[in-house]
C-alpha cells in the first residue's frame, strides 16, 4: 500500500499562516540586499499574507525602526 497522506485542518493551516516567520526572516533579506544596492525603501507584495502574519511584521519592523506603510496590496518599508 501506499504512504499515508498526513492532512491538515483548516484551523491548524490558519494558526499555522498567522503564527509562521517565514515572510519576515525573507523581507528582512530582501531589506540587507535593497540596502548593499544604495536603497533605502521596499515595497512587498501582501495580497496573500494572512492579518496575524502581517501583524507580526509591522510590528517587528516597526521596533528595529523602519516605517511601514500599508496600501492596497503592498507593504512599504523605509529606512
């Protein structure tokens, strides 16, 4: 027989997506490398980031000092 599928609930894909650093410990690599390049701001798609996610990341950025601002489906991150 063949290997047994390990399913997740709905619920634990949510706490999951809302509980994950995964996008920050990437924005903060896109920032070192915008920033080796002379920038000084990054725009990042959010139109898929969960609230809690993205809760968590502005927080984070916003106490290492960058300024966030959301639009639409874009993070802005200056510094």
């Amino acid at each position: 027989m063949g290997k047994e599928l390990k399913g997740i609930t709905a619920k634990e894909a949510r706490k999951l997506a809302d509980e994950s650093d995964f996008t920050l410990r990437h924005i903060y690599k896109a920032i070192r490398e915008r920033a080796e390049e002379n920038s000084t701001s990054l725009e990042w798609c959010i139109y898929d980031t969960s609230k809690g996610a993205l809760d968590l990341i502005e927080t984070h950025l916003n106490e290492d000092g960058f300024k966030t601002e959301i639009a639409d489906d874009s993070l802005t991150i200056k510094w």
